[in-house]
C-alpha cells in the first residue's frame, strides 16, 4: 500500500518506521524546510517506546538518555524533605528525533511541504501541498501537531483549548552548574510542590546527544496559572507578534522575562531561583486540552498530537505517538481492509487518548493547576 504521513516529527517517523517494516511504501512530507528545531527539551521516555527502538536497532540502551535514580520532594527553602528510589530514563526531543530521523530513508522524507488541503478520491486520497505540488496515495496520515491541517479535514470543528495555566521551560549547560550543584541535581527527579503551582527539573543529554558529565544539560519546567488576559501578555513576543501556542526560546518579551524574573524571587527557594535567573533563554508553552470524536474519516487517519492532546504531567505525550504509530501499523496488518483496520485501531486508541486525559487533569487538579 502506498502511504503519505503529514509531519516528520517523532509520531510521523514512528508511523513511518513502522509501515515500512510492513512492507508499505512510505513517504513522509514535512513542512519545516530543514531539520526540526528541539520541540520540548527535555523529556521522559516510556519502557514500552525504549523496547521498540532498542528491538529495532534504532537506539542502544546505553545511549537513551540520562537516568534518574532518586526522586527528591524539596521544601521551601531548597532543603531535601523527602527522597525515595526512581527509574525513570530522561533524554530529549531532539535527541529522540534524530535518533529516529536516521533510522528512515532519507530518500523518502521530504522538507519543504507544507499541506494545504486534502481531497479524498473514494481509495485513494491526494495531498495539495502550498508549493503547488501534489501526491496521491491509498491512506493518508496526519501526524502533524496540534494545529494539524489534516485534522481540520478529519474533524473540522475540532480546536484546542487552553487549560488555564503555562509550563516555562529552560535548559542550562551542566558546565555552568557548580559541583555542589550537580552533586545536589545529579541522578535525580527534583520537584518543588507549593500552592497552585510546582517546578520540576532533572538532567537531559546535551545538544548532539551528549551523556558524559559536564556534557548534559539542566532542564527545568515550571508550571503557571494564567488568566486569559495574562497569556494574552504572554504570547506578545519581544518583536509584538502575538504567538498561538508557545513562545520559542529567545523570544520572551522583555516585560515577560522581568515578571518570570520577580516571580521567581517571590516564589522559589534560592537553589531553584537561580536556576531560573541562570537560563539565558527560557521558552513558554500554553497548556492545552484537546480530542478528536474520531482519528478517521475514510482514508485519511490522524493520530498524535493531531489527535487528541494530554496534559504534560502524565510524561506520556510522546509515548502516545508512538503507541498510536505502531498499533496502526499492526491493525493493518492484521485486517487488511483500511476501513475495518481503521475502525478497530480508532476504538482502541481513542479509549486509552481518553483515559490519559482524565489523569492528566487530575494530576493538574492536585497541583491547584487549571480551569
């Protein structure tokens, strides 16, 4: 079966990798008109998306990322309250994307190409790409983000919507940490839990994959509650244009940056605020909610972030790229017909979309974090 993937992101590449193996032929078309910029920084990666790439030979499990074995509660003076044994692995988005991006063919993935409409024929569907070219295939998949084009044609009325609060985000390299305080970071899950909000950090790989010491980077997110008139201010970047959905790195206004600044005077202990006044670029993504009624409608699938969006507390947003990638893979497989395969595939997926974000915004609910 001939197959086209909107988005090379790490949902596209999975979905991609895992077709191909098939026996599908696979082409992924992305817009970005070079590599992808880190999307997230730092991330958790899950045992069942670590398995699949260690089984496939895209990653070995020495080079997945940094462990954290010590989970560390810190009170309000920056003090260890309470510590307990962690297995968690983090790497990072790109890290992760490129790890996959060199795994598929380079002959088959395309930058530049950005969709603008998608016309199903009745078995085969056509992409209308913005640079005026046009490709036609038996199924077409939307692993294009939250603001998914596919999406609008799969479930037109379908948007996110803001969850009432915003993650800041920064990375600092590990070089420009003291040895206290990567002795007092190191190997550990660090989290500041307060009143309506809490901050969060550990260690990631550098920028090309780097794992030695001195060679990583800190990650932190802090999460916020926002009025609508306060993320409004927010997403006004240093040159006045209103942002959607995330400020990128180096794009702060300087009004935001002096009130991220304050803020973290007013409310973190020292070996936290720090860390905060430390990072020379620190970035911000709204949080949002979202879910499609259905990932299909005939031959055109969305799966990811494209279809449905769950909060970042769950460390699964990733993962769930990757499990709707692969089970889509083995449903066709398995049934053949692309109208039954989708169908099974869409019930069991929007099932377990569904049950990752009631956790999420109870996770959010315990922090005092949304609307």
């Amino acid at each position: 079966m001939n197959i086209i993937i909107i988005g090379g992101s790490i949902g596209g590449l999975c979905a991609g990798i895992a077709l191909q193996e098939k026996g599908h032929q696979v082409t992924i078309y992305e817009r970005s008109p070079g590599d992808m910029k880190d999307r997230g920084a730092g991330l958790v990666i899950q045992p069942d998306l670590m398995d699949y790439l260690i089984e496939k030979g895209i990653a070995p499990r020495e080079v997945f990322g940094v462990p954290a074995t010590q989970r560390q509660v810190l009170d309000d003076n920056g003090n260890t309250a309470m510590i307990y044994p962690n297995d968690t692995i983090f790497t990072s988005w790109n890290y992760l994307w490129r790890r996959l991006k060199d795994f598929f063919p380079s002959a088959n993935y395309f930058t530049g190409f950005e969709l603008n409409s998608v016309t199903d024929n009745g078995g085969s569907v056509t992409a209308i790409f913005k640079n005026g070219e046009e490709r036609t295939a038996d199924l077409l998949i939307g692993a294009d983000g939250f603001n998914s084009v596919v999406r609008e044609y799969v479930a037109p009325k379908i948007q996110p919507l803001y969850a009432g609060y915003v993650a800041y985000r920064g990375l600092i390299p590990e070089s420009k940490l003291t040895k206290q305080e990567v002795a007092f970071f190191g190997d550990k899950f660090s989290i500041y839990p307060y009143d309506n909000s809490h901050l969060l950090c550990y260690l990631v790989p550098g920028p090309n994959g780097e794992l030695a010491e001195g060679k990583r980077l800190y990650n932190w997110v802090w999460y916020q509650n926002k009025t609508q008139e306060e993320l409004d201010h927010l997403l006004t970047d240093k040159n006045r244009h209103k942002r959607d959905f995330t400020v990128p790195a180096g794009y702060l206004s300087k009004a935001s940056q002096e009130d991220l600044d304050r803020t973290a005077y007013e409310q973190l202990p020292p070996v936290l605020r720090n860390r905060v006044l430390q990072t020379a670029q620190p970035f911000v993504q709204v949080i949002l909610d979202m879910a499609v009624p259905k990932m299909y409608k005939g031959n055109v699938a969305v799966l990811g972030d494209a279809a449905s969006l769950v909060r970042p507390h769950t460390a699964s947003g990733t993962a769930k790229a990757y499990r709707d990638a692969i089970t889509l893979a083995m449903s066709i497989e398995e049934r053949r017909d692309i109208q039954t395969a989708l169908g099974f595939w869409n019930e069991e997926q929007l099932h377990h979309a569904r049950a990752l974000a009631i956790h999420g915004r109870q996770l959010a609910a315990r922090s005092g974090l949304g609307i």
